[in-house]
C-alpha cells in the first residue's frame, strides 16, 4: 500500500452540536487489489456524523433509560438509526463469538427502552472490561463500530 490521495472530514460533530474544523484524512491505494482504504483518527466512527464520545453518551441514555432529550445533539431519527445499526443481531453475534463467556452472561436491563440494546451494550462493555481488565479505556463505542463493520462485505476480514 502506498499513499493515494486524502480529503477532509468536514461534518464530524461535537457533544454540544457544534462542528469540528475539517480533519485531514489520508487515503491509501493497495496496486495488487486496486483498492483504496482510509485511516480515521480514532475518534471519529466510519460513516457517523458524531465524535465517538457523543455516540457513546447518547446511546448510554437512550438505551438504559426512556426518553432523551437532546437541545444540540443527534435527532431521534439518528439515535433510532444507531441503535438499529450498533446494536443489531449482527452485532450481537459478532461479540458472543468473540467474547462468549462474558457475553453470554449478559441480560438486558429491566424497564430499558430497547432491550436488545441494553443487553448489547452490556456485553460490549463486558468485552472491553476482559480486554483491558483494570485499566480498561472508558470507551466501548469503537468495539460495536467493529463488530458493525464486521459483517459488512467491503470490511469483513
């Protein structure tokens, strides 16, 4: 792989609703496959709008409890999308596989406003605790975008 191009991210948005200043992306061209591929900072999700922190503190509310209420965040059309998206049966099996004894142990949460979702984020968090143990990363977002893209073609490895 050798350097291609690169272009910016101009739409990645912050807690607050306010936009991030355009973020350089570099883009990368494998001659053998006649592919291009891109490296995301780490806080950016591929093909979300929103910060990894905004996308987990959002779906921390809107999952575990009912009703949210957001001023400058993401409408209940987005939030409904990523809960769809991040916490599908996809995604789910994708973590059981991979993490299948904490995963399994896992139950949604009561009175949670999706219980599919409750119970896919508990796992995930799971997933994260026993790969990280103590000095886990107070994020858990990004391993649901992988599990997401996991089984998506042009991602699956």
């Amino acid at each position: 792989m050798g350097p291609w191009y690169h272009f910016f991210r101009t739409r990645v948005q912050a807690p607050d609703g306010s936009v991030f200043r355009p973020i350089p992306i570099k883009r990368w061209y494998c001659k053998r496959c006649r592919k291009t591929a891109s490296a995301l900072p780490p806080f950016i999700h591929r093909y979300l709008h929103y910060d990894r922190d905004t996308v987990q503190e959002v779906l921390e509310v809107a999952v575990d409890l009912d009703g949210l209420i957001a001023v400058d965040g993401p409408s209940e059309d987005t939030l409904n999308r990523w809960i769809r998206g991040l916490f599908s049966d996809d995604v789910e099996r994708f973590l059981l596989r991979a993490f299948p004894v904490v995963a399994g142990a896992c139950t949604p949460k009561w009175g949670a406003r999706s219980p599919e979702g409750s119970r896919v984020l508990q796992m995930s968090r799971a997933a994260v605790q026993q790969l990280w143990g103590t000095r886990s990363p107070p994020s858990w977002s990004p391993l649901l975008q992988r599990a997401r893209l996991s089984y998506m073609n042009r991602y699956a490895a």
